[in-house]
C-alpha cells in the first residue's frame, strides 16, 4: 500500500496491508510534526508533493528494501497540505517474520524516502516561512546519448 | 523547435509564481541546457540551479537527457518529505 493524501493518515489500514500470517513483526513508523526546528517555534507545516512520481519513488524504494532485507511486505503513506503540529507527516511500516530486520528494513525505507522521493514541506513561523531544502535526490549519471 | 511543458514545486513554484510553464527549446536541447535557459529566463531562481534535478516521466533524468516535443518536465529542488527527526 502506497498513499499521498490530504486527509489524516490512519496506521491500521496499513498495517493490515503489510502483515501476513508468516509475519512475526511490524515496525511502523510515525513521522510526527514537531513545534520547533533549530530554536524556532513553528506553526504548522505546508507540504507540496509530485504526487505520481512520488509513488513511483516509494514503490522503488520498497522494491530495494525487499532487496537488502529478509521483509515480507512494505508500504508507505504521506500526507500532503497543510499540517498540524503532532500530526502525522509519514507513515512507513515493514513487516518480517523476526523483529531486528523489520527495524533495519524500516529505518532504511524512512531514509531513503527522505532522499528520493519528491515532497517538500514548508515551516511556518510566527515570523516567516521557509521550503526546506533536504536531499538532493541521485541522478543517473550522464551519457553521450540518452 | 521542441516545446516542453514544466513543473514546478516549492520554493522553486513560489519563486515563478506558477505551478506550470511551456518553454520553447532548441532543436537537439538537453536538460543541461534547460538548466542554463532557466537561469537565463528567471534570475531569481539561480542561486538554486545547482541543486536542481530534472524528472522526465517520473524518473531522475542526466543533463545529457536529449529534451522532445511535448515532454514533460518536473523540476525538483531538494526534497524534504518526513518529519525533521532524522536529519
């Protein structure tokens, strides 16, 4: 399951998406908006997303979690617009059938997808606004021809 | 003379002040010459041509990516989906 929506994200659906009867774990991730960022207080958060790439891209970094780790199912939600503080940004959960390699595979598929997947977030303060510029995502390398 | 319909997103968007732009390209343009274009067309958005990358049918493209009539462009500044807590 793979989901960018504008609506509050609900981890049971994905849970249920994930687990299988061979499964002995799931770890889940909360991505949680937080009232402050460098000695700032923040407001509320603004996300903007490509939102068929950004599919793409957590489809593609499920598809490298199953490659490195022994996982059964993976599936990722993000929310988009505006976002409360304590709300929920992402949401990533991995199953397995043993606990230590749903951790592993679910911190690498939260990093990657902050590297490659194209959603931004604005902060919002009392006394300004800024995009947040994170990961510059890989590119393939160049070629003569394309 | 391709043309190539663009897309824009955060603060690249809020910069240009429009979601999407129709550029009319050279016969033989590439993603690095759009990149220099855009510099050229919007001064404003220089300081963040090196950060930039290109997506063409929702894949990360190279500079050498040769442009064609009607494509469909996707600039992508520094991504940042999550919360703050890992980085």
């Amino acid at each position: 399951m793979f989901v960018l929506t504008g609506d509050p994200l609900d981890p049971g659906p994905l849970v249920a998406a994930v687990r299988t009867d061979d499964v002995g774990a799931v770890a889940l991730f909360f991505g949680v908006v937080r009232n402050e960022n460098l000695g700032r207080a923040v407001r509320y958060l603004e996300y903007d997303a490509y939102p068929e790439m950004a599919i793409t891209k957590m489809k593609e970094v499920a598809g490298e979690v199953r490659a490195k780790f022994p996982v059964t199912g993976v599936g990722a939600m993000h929310r988009v617009g505006r976002l409360e503080i304590g709300e929920t940004s992402l949401l990533v959960a991995v199953a397995s059938p043993h606990r230590v390699e749903a951790f592993a595979a679910c911190h690498y598929a939260v990093d990657r997808i902050k590297q490659i997947v194209p959603i931004w977030k604005k902060e919002v303060w009392e006394d300004g606004e800024e995009w947040i510029e994170g990961n510059v995502p890989d590119v393939p390398p160049d070629s003569s021809r394309s | 003379m391709p043309t190539v319909s663009l897309r824009l997103y955060a603060g690249l968007k809020d910069m240009v002040g429009a979601r999407d732009l129709d550029l009319r390209l050279p016969e033989g343009a590439t993603v690095g010459h759009l990149r220099e274009r855009l510099g050229d067309e919007y001064p404003a958005v220089r300081a963040m041509l090196s950060v930039l990358v290109f997506a063409v049918d929702e894949e990360y493209v190279p500079s050498s990516h040769l442009l064609r009539e009607g494509d469909h462009v996707a600039l992508i500044p520094p991504v940042s989906g999550g919360s703050r807590c890992s980085s």
